[in-house]
C-alpha cells in the first residue's frame, strides 16, 4: 500500500537568502583543505564589454504620453505648419525662408510662450501658431538689418527676486532697452518690448525630428550669418550698426512671479491637451 506524502529519492536543501550568496567561513576553510596538496594557479575573470548604446532621443527617461499631451507632436502637425507659413511668406513678401525652428519664448514677465521661428533673408519672424485649429494666430516681423545685438546665457533674475528659471536661453535686440516706456515694461501683454528671449522647446528630445528644429545652437548658426548679410545689403545709415553676440546672462526683471509660476507650471502658453478642457 502506497504511502502518501512520501519523499524517498528526494534529498534535503537548504535555502539561501539573497545576502548568503558570499562564502562563509566554514565555506572558505571547508574550500582550502580540499584544495590542499593542489597547486594553485591564478584565475582571470573575462568581462565582456558593455553592448548598451546611449542616445538622445528618444530620452529614456522622457514618458511617451507626456509627448502626445503636446498637439505639435500629432502627426503631421508640425509638417502643415510649415507649409503653411511658407506659402504664406512666399505670396505677401516673395522672400524665400532659409529656417524653420520651434522654440518657447520667454516674454519679460518670464511667461513661456509657444513659438515657431523663421529666418529669410530679409525678415525674422516669429509666429503664435495654434496646433489645435492649424493656423496662425499672430505673426511678428523683424527686419535682421534691424538687430544689433544677440545675447547668449543662463537666465539671471534681480536678488530680491522670489522668481527662477533654469537653463541657458538666447536674447536678439533689435531696439534699445533704454528708450523702452515704464508702461511697456511693467506691462505684462505688451508688443512693444524691443527684444525677444528665447529657449529650447520641451519636447526636444522626443524624437529626431525634433531635436533638429528645438536646438538653440542650429537657429543661431543660421541667425547670425542671415543677419551679417542683410547688414551688408542695407543703407548706409544702417551699415554703422555692427552685430555683437555677446555670453553673457540674460536678465528677466521680475521680482514675485506668481503670474508666471501658475502659467508655467500648467504650460497655458503651449497647444496643449488638458483633458475635457482645451486651451
């Protein structure tokens, strides 16, 4: 008659924690005595070399769904925006754009603010294009023969500033600061501003495509030689104007930021998903 739950043929074992993988040293004496008589001989450990590849995008650490909150990620987005703006400057100004960048500006009250920025050979021009209906909202234009300067930097703020902002930016003037009015200055909404700060766009590193038009190196590369040119094309009076590009940090004079602390940090200046409501 069968025995149930017998064990006969099986041999007892003995569990091990994680930690008890290292030898003991019962192990270590049990291991040289049986060794003992032997000739030992120096043992090489081989290791292969590490197949991991590091890469800029996509960015592992960059979550795919924070990308598609981003209408500019959608495809073929992007692709009719350029498209359109570049039928647009063809048919009201006949100049042929030499360069297509999506950056985020920083206005003076340290707002970011979505933006698309092309250089021809004349013009800068800077576009507020809503990714949700596909169109234009408002196009700025900047004659290059116009600035004078271009700043390149960390972003600073005044020490009794309770406002911050990390990273590197860069700052084009075409007009002087200094005949800028107090109303312009403290006002949050104002176009009259004679400089445009600008910094990389959040979704750079998403993909290839992107990391080619958010990179702030690119767009000054082909800035600074446009607008070297148009110097050389223009009138004698505004010959005596020099570009300077200039390291240096970049001033944003704010001083409490509440205002861009709660539009930042739910990005209301982006075309942005935002669940049954849309902006």
């Amino acid at each position: 008659m069968s025995t149930i739950g017998s064990f006969e043929g099986f041999q007892p074992v003995s569990l091990k924690s994680e930690g008890d993988d290292q030898p003991s040293e019962t192990d270590h004496l049990s291991t040289e005595e049986s060794e003992s008589g032997k000739e030992s001989s120096p043992k090489k450990i081989s290791r292969q070399p590490s197949v991991t590849e590091s890469a800029l995008y996509p960015n592992p650490y960059h979550k795919s769904y924070e990308s598609r909150k981003y209408f500019v990620t959608r495809p073929g987005a992007i692709e009719t925006a350029m498209e359109d703006l570049k039928a647009h400057i063809t048919d009201t100004s006949g100049e042929t754009v030499q360069g297509f960048w999506l950056l985020s500006e920083i206005d003076h009250w340290n707002n970011e603010k979505e933006r698309i920025v092309l250089v021809t050979d004349k013009t800068l021009l800077i576009c507020k294009y809503d990714f949700i209906m596909l169109s234009c909202v408002q196009l700025q234009r900047i004659p290059l023969s116009a600035v004078y300067r271009i700043c390149l930097g960390k972003f600073v703020f005044p020490g009794m500033s309770l406002d911050k902002r990390q990273g590197e930016g860069l700052r084009i003037y075409w007009g002087s600061t200094d005949n800028q009015s107090l109303l312009s200055r403290w006002n949050p909404w104002s176009t009259e501003v004679p400089y445009a700060t600008f910094a990389e766009h959040p979704m750079k590193y998403s993909s290839k495509k992107f990391l080619e038009i958010c990179k702030l190196s690119e767009f000054t590369s082909k800035l600074v030689p446009a607008i070297q040119n148009a110097h050389k094309n223009s009138t004698e009076s505004a010959k005596k104007k020099q570009l300077m590009v200039l390291t240096e940090p970049i001033l944003i004079e704010t001083y409490t930021g509440l205002m861009s602390f709660i539009g930042n940090r739910n990005k209301l200046g982006y075309s942005l998903a935002r669940g049954s409501i849309g902006f």
